[in-house]
C-alpha cells in the first residue's frame, strides 16, 4: 500500500480530458474524447494527483490521511476561463437598457459610451480599490468553478491606468487561489481625448506603455481589438508585432462583428489565441487550423449583443481546430463569471456536444492562456485542481443552463470552495 494525503471516492464519473500527446485536443474525434472513469476515485499527495482510477483500484493501492466521499457526484478538472476583463469601475447596466430599446453596441461606443464610459470610471480609481473589485470577482468564478483566467486590461487608455489595471490583477491573485494570467489590450479602443490622432495613440501603446509592461513583467500577452471602430488589420499588426519582440506573445480579438481579417493576422503571427470569431469566413478558419491558433468562443458574448453572428464552432472543429469557449466576463458584453452557462451555450447556440464543450472549458482553456502544462486535465503527477458537482454527470453541466453546479473546488489537493460556498483559508 502507498500513501496519500487524500483519497477522493466513490466519483460517480472522474471526468479526466486527458490522453494524448498534444497540450489541445483537436477536431471532432479528440474534443469528444473525455477519457471518463465511472466510479472513480483520485489520491493526492504533496497538492498532486498521485493516481486516478476506479475507486477499487485506488482502495486496493492506496490508504490517505483523509477520505472525501463523492456520494452521487461526478469529478472534473477545475475550469479555465481563457478571457475575461475583470477590471473595471462600475457596471453598464444603463447601456444593458438601451440596447434592450433598440440600440446598437457599436453605436453607442462610437457616441463615446461603452468601452470610452468605462474608460472615463477607472481612470479615478487607485489599484487598492481596483483589486479590491477584482478579489470579489475572482471568488466569485471560484464559487463557479473556475481556477484559472486569463485576465485583461484595457479599461483604462493611458500608461498609469493600463499599468494599474495590471497591477490590481496581480495584487487580487497574489492573495486568491485562482491563477490569473495577464493580458495587455491597451488597444482596445482609441480613447476619446485621442480622437483624430489615432497614430499618436499607437505610438503611445507601442513605445511607452508596451516597454514598461514588458520591464516590470506586467503581462504574459498582448490583444488587439481588431474591428471597425476599434483597430484595424494594419495597426493590430505593427502593436503586436511590437509586443512580441518585447517577449509577449499575441492574442487577438477577432471578427466580434464582421470578417475585418483578424483571424488570418492570428494564424500570421502564430497567435496562441484568437478571441470571438463570430463572423469569421472559411478562409480565416482554415489558416487558424495551420497555425494551431486556438478559437477562444464566447458565445454569452454573442448572445447579449443580440446575435448578429455566432461563431461557427461546428466548422472550427470540422477544420481541425482545439476549440475553447470563455466568459468573455466584461461589464459590457457579457456580465457573467459562470462557465457553466457558457458551455450551456456552446451546446445550445453553437451546435457543440457536450463532450466538446467541457474540452472547451478544462484543456482547450488552458492551453488558450498558456496553462497547458498545470492545469485542464487530471492525471498523475499534475496539481490537483479539481471540481466535484452535485450531478452525476458532466452532461449535466450544459444540460442545466447556468445552475450553478459546484459543490467543491479544490485547488493544489485543498478543498477552497465546499458545499458552494468558499472555504476559510
Ligand atoms: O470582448 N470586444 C471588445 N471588448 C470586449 C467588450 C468591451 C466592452 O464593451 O466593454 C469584448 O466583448
Ligand atoms: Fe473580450
């Protein structure tokens, strides 16, 4: 008998996303290959997963400090949420209304609201009262099951505000059992005082605000909004291009509303992700499949934009694409922090099988932010970061449309969120 520190038990299903070589799964055949173990079982030891198998197994092999009796639920890894933009200083929820009257998103950004109006409420908030905001959004994806995000800025178009902003995601995970890693999108819009000098904008992202993010290690990636009213193909090209020769690799968020040709400047730049793709053509799709840039979807995004596209996910994977799906959490187009309910919609909106969509949000996820290695699948020698549900299946993840199913969460083999709520640590 070897020992463990904690015996995991009695799982009526251990959903592992694992098998394979590759850090994604690809296409249709391997994002439908969960590799499930009915009543399963994990030991842990040192924060890792010492073994995974059926519980007879694990009891024949195995004795542990502690025992967690699953009692009818299943076991997944813990999700990852692949893009999210969780600094900002208020809601939207007047511009919410509006568009529920009849009003256009992009019109009312370009009438100065939307990205400019949360632009204007960051620029006077201190990183103590920003990370303060951040730490309550991050118990609340914890609460969700999320242990990792990939985090943007964005929300604040000058150097002090963008590097605030970075530094409040950095100081609320400091402290937080969720993994954040940061993005720079400086570029996600030209601000307002900027207006008719939109070059001297992009020389102020890529000659001060890209050098001081690299030097004090500020962010992993940098994004560009991509679409009209936003950055075009051109200006996307020479700011990332920038940030990769400063050591930040690209992400791009890509066709939200129409084909601009985000996609093929991705896969040209070997992109690690692309971000919305909603209205991306066949050619986009097949040059994301040749780079191995993976489609981050975000189809809550779509959906409270009113639907004008939506990603096309069943030929992103037909094309061989490691699709992922994310919250796109942002108090503009989507004010969820629950994973759950955008993989609801990934069956629901976008034709994908629910063994797909829970790829999307455990393996596909992580990879799309660079956590290939450590999180999105459980298998011996990772860290056991896991989410145990009040279901018995993790068809019931998409199939219950956004109930907030977690029962416990346990990152590093430590139980952080038990009977839904967070656990005193
Ligand atoms: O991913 N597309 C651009 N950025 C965000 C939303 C920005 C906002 O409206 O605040 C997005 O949808
Ligand atoms: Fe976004």
């Amino acid at each position: 008998m070897r020992s463990a520190d904690l015996l995991i038990l009695g799982a009526t299903q251990v959903v592992t996303v694992d098998g394979g070589r590759a850090t994604t799964k690809r296409g249709a055949r391997e994002m439908n290959d969960l590799r499930v173990i009915e009543d399963g079982a994990i030991a842990v030891k040192r924060g890792r997963v010492a073994a995974v198998g059926t519980t007879n197994e694990i009891l024949q092999g195995w004795h542990g400090m502690q025992r967690l009796h699953c009692r009818g639920r299943a076991v997944l890894p813990g999700f990852v949420d692949a893009h999210t933009h969780p600094v900002f200083a208020k809601p939207r929820d007047d511009e919410f209304a509006m568009r529920c009257r009849g009003e256009d998103y992009e019109a009312i950004l370009a009438a100065g609201g939307g990205i400019h109006a949360s632009a204007r409420a960051l620029r006077t908030r201190r990183v103590s009262e920003l990370a303060r905001d951040v730490a309550e959004r991050l118990d609340s994806m914890l609460r969700h099951g999320t242990v990792a995000v990939e985090a943007k800025s964005g929300y604040g178009l000058t150097l002090a505000s963008e590097m605030a902003s970075l530094r409040a995601i950095r100081r609320a995970a400091a402290r937080h059992p969720i993994t954040a890693v940061r993005t720079f999108l400086g570029a996600h819009v030209v601000p307002q005082e900027y207006a008719g000098r939109r070059k001297a904008y992009i020389d102020l992202v890529i000659h001060e605000m890209l050098p001081r993010v690299a030097k004090q290690k500020l962010a992993t990636f940098c994004d560009v909004f991509v679409e009209k009213g936003a950055f075009s193909v051109a200006e996307a090209r020479k700011i990332l291009r920038a940030g990769k020769r400063l050591g930040l690799r690209p992400k791009v968020h890509a066709d939200q509303f129409r084909d601009s040709g985000g996609a093929r400047l991705a896969a040209e730049l070997k992109a690690i992700s692309v971000e919305h793709v909603d209205a991306t053509g066949p050619a986009g799709m097949r040059a994301l499949a040749k780079a191995r840039v993976v489609p981050v979807l975000l189809p809550s995004a779509s959906l409270f934009t009113h639907l004008k596209h939506v990603p096309n996910a069943r030929a992103l994977i037909e094309a061989g694409c490691a699709v992922a799906l994310a919250t796109d959490f942002n108090p503009g187009t989507s004010p969820t922090e629950n994973l759950q309910l955008v993989a609801s919609l990934g069956c629901t909106l976008l034709g994908m099988t629910p063994e797909e969509v829970i790829t999307a949000i455990t393996r596909n996820a992580a990879a799309a932010c660079g956590l290939g290695d450590t999180h999105g699948r459980i298998a011996v020698g990772r860290p056991a970061h896991l989410v145990i549900i009040d279901a018995p299946s993790y068809v019931h993840i998409p199939y219950r449309m956004g109930t907030n199913l977690v029962h416990q969460v346990l990152v590093n083999g430590r139980v952080v969120v038990d009977g839904g709520r967070l656990a005193e640590v």
